[in-house]
C-alpha cells in the first residue's frame, strides 16, 4: 500500500523517503519537534529542534549585529596586569 507524501511523492510503507534522490531511512533520525528556546536576556520563543529545550547566551534580541549596539566588555586593568605580569615599561 502506497501513501500520498508531499506534492505527489509517494513512499511504500516500511521502505525508506526519497528527497529527490536522497533518500532517509525510517525510524533512524531523531525527532524534529517544536521547542522552546530561552535567552540569557530573557527573550523566549519557539523552534524546531532535536533538542527539547534550548538554553542559550544570545540571540536575535540581544545580539550587537541584529541590535547595532555594542556590549561594553570590562577589561580595566587587563594591559597594566599583562604589562606587570611580564615587566614590561612604557618608553
């Protein structure tokens, strides 16, 4: 028995999916389902992933490329330790 599958591709039940040459075998891949992902900055929204929930660092919502802001990074004091560390001196 033949079942209808995406714009008149057809597949047997129990054998593998043709993508147009490439076929994937049944019962191998893991699921792709909806997931909530959760920001750092607190912005939540949903994707699809084989991963349940998603908690990241960064996102569209705070990102300096999406934003056009950028983070400030502390480094005070980080040339006058380097150039401590190694005795160094300015001339």
């Amino acid at each position: 028995m033949k079942s209808s599958f995406c714009q008149g591709m057809t597949v047997a039940e129990g054998s593998s999916i043709d993508f147009g040459g490439i076929a994937m075998k049944e019962g191998i891949h893991p699921k792709y389902e909806l997931t909530k992902v959760t920001c750092a900055c607190g912005n939540v929204f949903e994707t699809k992933s084989t991963v349940k929930n998603l908690n990241i660092e960064i996102c569209n919502a705070c990102h300096p490329f999406f934003t056009g802001t950028q983070k400030l990074v502390d480094t005070t004091g980080r040339v006058e330790r380097f150039k401590k560390k190694y005795g160094l001196t300015d001339k």
